[in-house]
C-alpha cells in the first residue's frame, strides 16, 4: 500500500512538470521551433510511473507538438537518433486514438520514422510493455 | 564470400549439432526425429534416424570429447546417446519436469549437461556412476518464465539463462562429487549449486540467445526487441552496454573472438558486432553484404554503472542514412535463423567457421578466412 501512496505524490509531482513543459512548448511553439518543442516534449518520456493521469497528460502534449509539425523529414534530420524509439512509441498512441487528422500525421510520420530508425524500431516499441507511453 | 557450403536438409530445422571431427551433423527436420548425416564428396548421406521422442526435439548437443549425443524435446524427456557397435543408444535421463524442455547445452568438461524448460527451471544432469544412470538437479528458484537458452562458462561451473521473463541470469552449478573446488578462493564458482550469481534487467522483452566470450570474461545475450546485451566483469559490479539496430529481433548468438560477436535471427542474415579499443560494442555489419554499412546505421547506449538504467542514454548518436533491409540481397538463408554452432575446436581463442540452421531448413556453413579484411582489425 505504501507503494501506491508514493506513487500519488510523485504522480502530482510529474503532473506539475508536464504543465510547465507545455507552456515551454507553446512559446516554442510560437517561435516555429518546431523541432525543439518536440525534443522538450518527449524529454522525460516514458513518465517512469504506472499513473494513467499522467500519460494522458504527457501525450497531450507531444500531441501539440508532433501535430505541429509541417517538415517531417526536416524534424527527423534534426531530431537526435536517441528519440526515435520514444517518438514511435507516441505515434502508436496517437494511432490508437482513431483520430482522423491525428491518425493522418502519425501515419505520415511512421512512414518516414521507419526508413530512417528501421524495423528495430518499431520491435522496441511493440515489445517494451514496462516503459508504455 | 564467407559461405562455403549451403544444404536444404528439411522443411524446417529447428536445432542442430556437429559430431567431433565436424564431419557429421546431427539436425531435427522439426519433427520428433534426430537425423545424422555424413558429408561425403559434396553429397550429404542420411546415416542413422533416431526415434526415440515423442515430441518436436528442441535441443541437441554433441560432446567433442566423448562422443555423446544428448537431445531434449518437448515431450519433457532427455536422452543421452552412445555411439555402440553401429547404433546410437539411448538413455533416458528422467529431467522431472512439468512443460516441455527447451534448449540444452553440454558442460565444458562434459561430466555435466544444462537444460532450460518451459517449466521456469533449469537441469543440471550429471552421471552417476554407481547407479549408471544421469542424475537430474533443479534450478527451481528465480526464473519467473520459460528459459529459452543456456550457456557454460568456461570455468564448467557458471551457467548463463536467459527467459521469456527478458532476463539473463548467471547461476553456479557446483555439485560435490563431480565438480572439484576452483584452487582460486573467492572467485563466485565458489557459490554452492543453484545460487544465483547475478541478475541482468537489461530487456523488458524476451531474451533468447546467451553466449559466453572464449575467455569467460565477456556476455552477449539478444532479446526480442532488436538489441543486444554485452556484460563485462560478471560479478558483483557488472558493466553493461545494450546496443540497439535497426533491423529485425535476433535469436541466437556467437562469439567469434573476445572483441566480435555474430548475432543471427529473424533478419536471416548473420550480424557482426564488434568492440572497439575503448570496449564499447556497436553493429558493424551484414556478414552476407559486400559493402560496409556506414558504422551510423546503428545506436547504441552505452553505460558503465552496473544494470537497469539503459533506456534512452545514448551518446554515440549519429543520424544513419537509411539503407536498404538486408531481405533485398538476397541472403543465404530465406527465413528466420535460430541457432548458430560454432565449428571450432571447444576452447580455441577464435572461431573461423560456424554454421547456422534456421526455419527455411538450411545449414549453411561461414568461413571468416577470408574475411578478417573486411572484418577490420577487432578480429
């Protein structure tokens, strides 16, 4: 029982972090740093938490910016290779969601995530049920 | 090219094993049947069937020194075989097991084999003299799911598993009465049977192949989400490096030298990773490709501070110009590969020939003779 306790404040915790990462985003956001407002978003991602709360509010967010996002073979070039397993792991909840327009975006994106990153890629996000987004 | 000899055996291979003088391979053509076979003038002459399970045979090993057959299936049994008088007999070592035994591998010393089962044990069998009979120890603790690999130390008492759990775990197998004590005090081959020596919690998904480097100093294990796992100093303080590629998951594993490992699995084209002089591992290569993948098409994490903290820590990160899936070479294998032997003499520092089977029902056979050039200087 205890553990669940722990898990509460630090998922309050985590939520607070998830907003000021958001309001980081949007000024990016608004300076066209398209790029950089995803990095911030993925940043820190999975939450190491079991908490649904606070993925739904982390993928709010990555969301906002992977919706943003116009150049995708720009964003994949400046993207570093070592968020590519996460920014996969997003797409496949933004395809769950069944969303139109988020669905067209994750989709395009897949594609091209997958030239780059490969198949591992898609392995490591499927196989990873611990660290789920 | 580093193939030498290709041959369709069966439908499906699921396990094979070569007889001492490499001159006879042993396979199980996915059924409950062990076939040997003889290489004689490019031809490959069926010499012997053993039937003797009654279920797919999931394992076969055959000890260089004694010429002993052992087999393990799903049927839950192990059967040690002699070669007496023109005829492979078997024995039965009774494994107690509930589920299907998975994989087996003879000890260094052969005075002992491992089994790895569905039933989240591990046997260790040993030979009783007085009864003549194999004798079988569990490894009950620890495993939260079926083993799907075992390899031996060097040193006959180390054991590596791993598990569909997506752990690789290192036990000591010590038994009194066939091991003797290591002359070295302190060193974890000291550890009574069954204790666990170390936990690596490197994969949340299934790991399969596990191999020990010749010397015993180095670990490589795969798990089913594209990486693999190279474990130094295995003891207390571990270092470890996962290194993620981009291509399909692996199943098996091969250490060809202290500093090169071939990986093959559902790609159908072996792998090559190397360390570099500083020890960190990365992908090298397809081995069936003639040009050199630009060393960015891959990424690896790399950490010094023992296991459990490896995601999303790379440092080596250079974008890869993506190229093209190895399916498109056209390989020698056609489907998945699940096991590579090596053909080397037991103990010899490096390997210069393997041979890898898979579900496409081909043993193919490599020879790096010619290839330490292009393999580069870690060879």
């Amino acid at each position: 029982m205890a553990g669940t306790i722990v898990e509460a404040d630090n998922a309050d915790g985590i939520i607070m972090r998830i907003e000021t990462k958001s309001q980081k985003i949007e000024s990016l956001l608004k300076q066209y740093k398209h790029v950089e407002a995803l990095k911030t978003a993925l940043e820190g991602s999975p939450p190491k938490t079991r908490d649904e709360r606070c993925k739904s509010a982390n993928w709010i967010v990555v969301h906002r910016a992977i919706m943003a996002i116009k150049d995708i073979d720009g964003m994949l070039i400046a993207l570093d290779v070592e968020y590519y397993d996460i920014l996969m792991k997003y797409l496949y909840r933004g395809l769950s969601t069944g969303d139109r327009p988020t669905c067209d975006q994750c989709l395009k994106i897949h594609e091209k995530l997958t030239e780059r990153a490969g198949l591992g890629c898609i392995l490591r996000c499927l196989t990873d049920t611990v660290n789920t987004v | 090219m580093a193939v030498v000899d290709v041959h369709r055996f069966a439908e499906s291979i699921t396990c094979h094993a070569w007889s001492p003088d490499h001159s006879m391979v042993a396979l199980c053509p996915n059924n409950n049947e062990v076939h040997i076979y003889k290489s004689s003038q490019d031809q490959w002459e069926r010499l012997h069937v053993l039937q003797k399970h009654d279920q797919i045979v999931s394992g076969i090993d055959w000890s260089s020194k004694s010429n002993k057959l052992v087999t393990v299936s799903h049927d839950r049994n192990s059967y040690v075989w002699s070669f007496e008088g023109g005829e492979w007999v078997p024995t039965l070592v009774i494994l107690r097991l509930n589920r299907a035994a998975l994989c087996v591998q003879w000890s260094p010393k052969e005075n002992k084999f491992a089994v790895g089962s569905g039933a989240k044990t591990v046997c260790i069998c040993y030979y009783e003299q007085e009864n003549n009979w194999w004798v079988s120890k569990l490894i009950r603790k620890r495993h939260e799911s079926s083993v799907t690999n075992v390899a031996w130390h060097p040193n006959n008492i180390l054991l590596a598993t791993t598990s569909t759990d997506g752990k690789c775990r290192v036990f000591s197998t010590f038994i009194k009465g066939v091991d003797t004590k290591d002359p070295k005090a302190g060193s974890p081959a000291e550890s009574k049977f069954g204790e666990p020596i170390l936990q690596l919690d490197l994969s949340y998904s299934w790991a399969f192949g596990v191999k020990w480097s010749p010397s015993g100093n180095t670990l490589a294990y795969v798990g089913h989400s594209s990486m693999i796992y190279f474990v130094d100093d295995v003891g207390p303080s571990p270092l470890a490096q996962s290194v993620a590629f981009r291509d399909l998951p692996l199943r098996d594993v091969l250490f060809i030298s202290e500093k090169m490992v071939i990986g093959v699995g559902y790609d159908s084209n072996p792998m090559v990773f190397a360390a570099d002089d500083t020890g960190i591992w990365s992908f090298i290569r397809y081995i069936g490709e003639k040009k050199a993948v630009s060393s960015g098409s891959s990424y690896s994490s790399q950490f010094s501070e023992a296991f459990g903290k490896f995601y999303g820590q790379s440092k080596s990160a250079t974008t890869n110009d993506a190229s093209e899936s190895s399916k498109s070479r056209g390989g020698v294998h056609d489907n998945c590969i699940n096991s590579i032997v090596s053909l080397s003499k037991s103990g010899s520092p490096k390997v210069m020939r393997f041979s890898t089977s898979g579900l496409d029902g081909k043993i193919a056979i490599w020879d790096l003779e010619n290839m330490e050039e292009e393999l580069g200087h870690q060879f």
